[in-house]
C-alpha cells in the first residue's frame, strides 16, 4: 500500500525526530509496521462499551491479551512502543485501570489516553490523567479531537494532571475537526511554560504552517494562534493607540519571535486618531491636532464604503499637508 510505502521512504530520512507509526493493535498489523524502519510503533485498541460492542467486539480480558501479545512483539524487535485506548473518556475507568496496568506491567515507553470523539472537558481530562499517572510507571501520551472546541484546553490539562507527550499536527490536521494544532499548543505553552517550548525554532512556525496549508489547498484559519495573517493585525481605534504606546497591551507575544511583523491597519471605519498620526509620522508629515481629527473623520467616511489601501490612505494625508 502507498502509505506503507510512504512510511518507509520518510524512515529512511536522516531525520533528527523519531519516526513513529500508528497501526491497530493487531500482531499482522504490528509485523507490516515492524518492517518498514520505523523507529517506534503507537498501537491502539478501543475500550468504551461502543468500541467493543460496535467495533471489534473483544472484551476487557481479551483486550488485555491481546495487548499483551503485541507490545511483547514490538519490545522483541527493539523498537520502541506506546499502547493506547480508544475513546478513553467514555470508557468505565476501572476498565481502564485494569488494562493499562496489566500493560504497565511490561515496561512500555507509554500508555496512550485518547478523546477519540472530542467530548471531554479539562476537568474530565484533569481527573482521568491523574488517576491514570497514579496507577502506572510509564510516560503517558494523550490524545485530544476537537469536535467541541476544547482540543487546546484539554492537552494543556492533561500536561498539568501529569502526562508527558501530547499528540498535535500541523493546522490541527485530522479526521472530522481535527486535533490539536502545533502552533495553538506553542502558543498555550509559550504563555504559562516557556521552558516547555524553548528548544524550538519558533520563527520557522509561520512557513511550516503555510507549507502545509498549500500542499493540503486550504488557507491558514483565520483564528490559527500565532500563524494566521491577522495573529499581530490591530484595527480597533482604542486598541492601535495601546499598541502604538506598548505592543504588550494587546499581544501577549512579541511577533519577531515568529519571524512576523505587527500590522496596525489605519484606513478603515473604526480607525481612531492616534493611528492615523502614526502614519502621518512615518509618511514625515506634521499634523496639527485639528487637522488629525478631521482626517480621522474624512478616512471613517470613506471607508464606511470600503477599506482604503496604504496607498489611498497616504494620498489623502499627504493631500492634507500644503505644497
């Protein structure tokens, strides 16, 4: 298959980063990935009642069996192993327990928590990590779907109840919502652990994220942390005359660190009079107060039927001024 294939070449990659592959926990699926130079091999198998009943209908002893099997398998072959549930969060936790400290037991790099659906809360998170950092002695690894929203939330929650890797992909890409973004987990961690992400080379972060938006023929979300066109973008009048004085009143990060500029958009309606003075200042125009005002008037009216561009705007200032 392709993706076989495609798992092999980026393998050969002399690559800084581990390579690991996600596969069902199953000892023919565990035997295709063994043989492709992965360096590790993530296995998965569903524990909630729908998984079981609807998916592949073991129950809890033989999930425990079978794990078993498998994670022996991958250790005998040198390579490194993590063993996740499906759809932890509506899984019964004692089913839990039994089957990750029976996996536990055979010293695993990690144990996998998983909100295959998206429907947990922090708090729910919160409570399952640390009942899960308790009862096991490997690394933990979660897993976070955003089909409500909370993707960013609950992977900070289950770093702060105790887990020790997070799933992400760049834009969040993944089925149906997508999982947690890189660049909104950098921007979480940045803000209250920037020990977590300073290893990193941040100012690459913009590009990567628009490399992959072409390959994939989408646009960077408007709303991507950090990335999106309009991450550093200052409109609101009230809110460019702070930033004009001190850029941290409303960025909580200095957008040179990303390789980015700050934009402070003048020619618009809700323009105010201390953006339209800055411009004039960098245009080398002098400007009296009344003359900003009445400026600041002339540009809101006009932009009432559309955005002026820089060039428009800087016309009419420059216009303001006597030969």
């Amino acid at each position: 298959p392709q993706s076989e294939a495609d798992l092999r070449t980026v393998a050969a990659l002399p690559l800084q980063a581990k390579v690991l592959t996600h596969v069902r926990c199953h000892l023919d699926d565990a035997r295709v990935a063994v043989g492709t130079g992965a360096d590790g091999i993530d296995v998965l198998f569903g524990t909630s009642s729908a998984m079981r009943a609807f998916s592949h209908g073991k129950t809890v002893d033989e999930i425990i069996e079978t794990g078993t099997d498998v994670v022996r398998y991958i250790q005998s072959q040198g390579l490194e192993v993590r063993f996740s549930s499906e759809d932890s969060f509506r899984s019964e936790p004692r089913d839990l327990l039994r089957v990750y400290q029976a996996i536990d037991r055979l010293h695993p790099q990690r144990v996998g928590l998983a909100d295959t659906v998206g429907i947990a809360t922090p708090n729910q998170v919160f409570e399952l990590v640390s009942m899960v950092r308790k009862a096991v002695d490997c690394d933990i690894e979660f897993h976070a779907h955003n089909d409500t929203g909370c993707a960013i939330a609950n992977a900070f929650a289950a770093l702060e109840a105790g887990a020790t890797h997070i799933d992400t992909t760049v834009l969040g890409i993944g089925e149906r919502n997508g999982i947690v973004p890189l660049s909104g987990m950098i921007a979480r961690l940045l803000s209250v652990r920037p020990d977590l992400v300073a290893p990193y080379r941040l100012e690459i972060l913009p590009e990567l994220d628009r490399m992959v938006a072409n390959m994939v023929g989408i646009d960077v979300p408007f709303n991507a942390s950090i990335t999106s066109g309009t991450a550093f973008h200052h409109k609101a009048g009230m809110h460019t005359n702070a930033v004009l004085n001190d850029p941290s009143s409303y960025e909580i990060f200095d957008p040179a660190r990303f390789g980015l500029e700050r934009t402070v958009m003048t020619g618009h309606r809700l323009t105010g009079r201390h953006a339209i003075a800055h411009r004039a200042t960098t245009l080398g125009l002098t400007l009296t107060d009344h003359e900003v005002r009445t400026l600041t008037a002339e540009v809101k009216r006009r932009a009432d039927a559309g955005p002026l561009s820089n060039d428009e705007l800087d016309d009419l200032l420059r216009g303001s001024v006597p030969a």
